[in-house]
C-alpha cells in the first residue's frame, strides 16, 4: 500500500511539473505588451476602441482609412478568447478614456483556443467588460460574432450553430440592457451558418468585400451613440 502511495504520488507530482513547463512563467498570457507602447504614446483619448481579435485586427490592416476617417482604434488581437480580453480590459480600454468602447468577440472561445468553455461562460466574459465600461463612463456597444462554419485550426469542430447560439444570448443581453447591438451575422451568413464565399477566403476572418458590409453596418450604430452622448 505504501508503494501504491508512493507510485501515486510521484505520478502527481509528474503531472505537476509537467503542466508548470508547458504554462511558461514567462509567457504575457492576455498579451498587455501588445499594446503598451502605443497607449504610452496617445497624445489624447480615443473616441471610439474597437476591442475584438483576428477579425477586427485584419479590418485595420486591410482598411486602416475606416478607422482614421472614423476616429476608431484598434486594441484587437489575433487569436484571443474573451478570458484574454477581460484580463487587458482595463489596460487597453479604460484607462485609454474612449467614450465608446466596441466589443466584438467570441470566435476563439468558441473554437476552444485557451479550452473548453460555455456559451453562458463567454457571455459571463462579454458581461464583465460592459459593466467595468459602465463604470468607468465609457459607453458599450456589443457586436455578433461573424458566421463561420469551420476553422481550419480546429477543424474537428462545427461552429455555425454555437455561433447562432451565443449570438442571440449576446442579442438578449444587449436588448435587456439597453445596448446597441451591431449584428454582422445576419448579412454575411449563407444558409448552412457559414460565412457567405463572397465575404471570406478562410470562411472565418472577411476580406475586404466582407469588411465593406461590416462598414456600413457600425458606423450608424456609433454615430447614434456619440449624438446620445452629446446631449
């Protein structure tokens, strides 16, 4: 029995170190030294932040006037799950003073990029950041997830109706509590859930055909938002 013991707890501690080598102490998890040095260097307070991932950081890639014509910033990064993004909220939102802040998230949660989590766990994410917005006097706006029915790093999963899913609590939320909510899903979907070909080349992340529908949508949800602010 002693040996038994022994066995199992050597095998603990096995696993123990094992899992500390492979969570590098080392390693910016949520990633705060993305942004650093451009929120050092902001002359003054944004307008607008669009806090998002891959898909919000290939929109300023691919269309860096929208976003210098709008007044938007980007503070999106490639890859992150809402978890990531409430961890910097306060770096690369509040305390960058915006009076909007855009949230659009959800695609890498629900591809599992930092593990396994609910829908009503994401949603819990998205709640967090609207209210330390709220506290801090900066106006929240919560966007759809865009369509996408497979991930080619993931592509043991089937996406589209979890998409659907987390789409209409984040819509319900938003309704509940008086939030402009800025659906992408709906014109950029083909029937089966998937990001409509004409918009995408990955089925996940849009070119600029799809960011031009993007485009139109949210610039007339923000400028509702900046007039009910100018009151």
């Amino acid at each position: 029995m002693k040996n038994l013991k022994k066995l199992l707890l050597l095998a603990a501690l096995t696993l123990s170190a094992a899992t500390a080598a492979a969570q590098d102490p080392e390693t910016d998890w949520a990633n705060f030294g993305r942004f650093e040095a451009e929120n050092a260097a902001l002359a003054s307070s944004p307008e607008v932040v669009l806090m998002g991932n891959s898909i919000t950081e290939g929109w300023i890639r691919l269309r860096p006037g929208f976003f210098a014509e709008n007044g938007y910033v980007s503070r999106a990064i490639s890859g992150q799950t809402t978890s990531q993004m409430l961890v910097r909220f306060r770096a690369d939102v509040v305390e960058l003073h915006p009076r909007i802040v855009v949230i659009c998230a959800g695609t890498n949660d629900i591809a599992r990029n930092t593990g396994r989590i609910s829908l009503e766990h994401i949603l819990d994410n998205l709640q967090s950041m609207v209210e330390l917005a709220r506290a801090n006097g900066i106006r929240p706006i919560l966007c759809s997830v865009p369509p996408a029915g497979a991930f080619g790093w993931r592509p043991e999963l089937k996406p589209a109706q979890d998409i659907v899913r987390l789409n209409g609590m984040i819509r319900a939320y938003a309704d509940a509590e008086g939030i402009p909510y800025v659906d992408y899903h709906t014109p950029m979907a083909a029937a089966d859930g998937s990001m409509n070909a004409d918009y995408t080349k990955d089925g996940v992340h849009p070119t600029e055909a799809g960011y031009a529908v993007m485009e139109r949508i949210l610039p007339p949800v923000v400028k509702r938002v900046q007039a009910e602010i100018g009151k």
